[in-house]
C-alpha cells in the first residue's frame, strides 16, 4: 500500500508542479532526480517494515554510518568493478546512439550486438550467482 501511495503522490506533484521545471532543465538532471526516486520506492517495496526502511533510509544518506567509507565498502567497489564500468557505460544514451548509427553503415552490427549482449548476460549472471544476496525481490515472496 505504502509503495503505491508513494508513486501516487510522486506522480500528482510531478504532474502538477515540477513538470514544467523538469522540462526546462539538462535530460541528465532529470534522468538522476527519476532514479533517485525510483530507487526509494524500490525501498519501500523491499523492506518489511516502516521502521526498517527509517533505519534503512538513515544508512543510506549517512546518518547511522560510524565513516563515509569503510574497507568492506572499498572491497565491495573493487570486487564489483566490471559491473559498475558496464552500468556506468548502459547509464548514458551515449551508446544507443553510437550503436543505431553505426548499425546503419554495418549490418553486422546487430549481430555483435546480440553477441555482446549475451556475454553481459553471461557476466551479470555469474555475479548474481556468486553472490549469497539475490536482488530478485519476488523470490523473497
């Protein structure tokens, strides 16, 4: 319900004030301002209770945080290194771009592309598989 009523109210104050704003200002502002927002109702929807998505929320902005960083944070960038390159890569539209112009001076390119992406595939999944934590949110259900 909380998850719901969160996109409800997102969407009617979007709608009817920062609209306009929105518009005015860099695709890329815009496109960080969804993110964030969409992420803090992906919270919502994962936590079981409101007090653990508090908690929750005061860890992620630093409140309940001893340092800024720690170690283990410093291996978890490290050890995940190759995905946050290939999501730093697939954030920007730079890519589609480059791939549908190139895609028509070369056919072939939908070929590697398709390649590419079952690599990525490939890669995702052995992480995911070697992880204990499965960020599948519907396998907890």
């Amino acid at each position: 319900m909380a998850w719901g009523l969160y996109y409800f109210v997102l969407l009617v104050i979007e709608k009817q004030f920062l609209l306009k704003y929105l518009d005015k200002i860099p695709r890329v502002f815009s496109h960080i301002y969804s993110l964030f927002f969409i992420m803090i109702g992906w919270l919502l929807f994962a936590t079981e209770s409101f007090s653990h998505t508090i908690s929750y929320l005061g860890a992620l902005f630093g409140t309940t945080a001893p340092a800024f960083a720690t170690g283990a944070d410093a291996y978890e960038l490290l050890r995940n290194g190759v995905l946050i390159i290939i999501m730093l890569i697939a954030f920007t539209p730079f890519m589609k771009e480059k791939f549908y112009k190139l895609g028509e001076e070369h056919a072939s390119v939908f070929t590697v592309a398709n390649i590419t992406t079952l690599i990525l595939l490939v890669i995702c999944t052995a992480y995911m598989i070697n992880s204990s934590y499965n960020p599948f949110l519907y396998f907890r259900f």
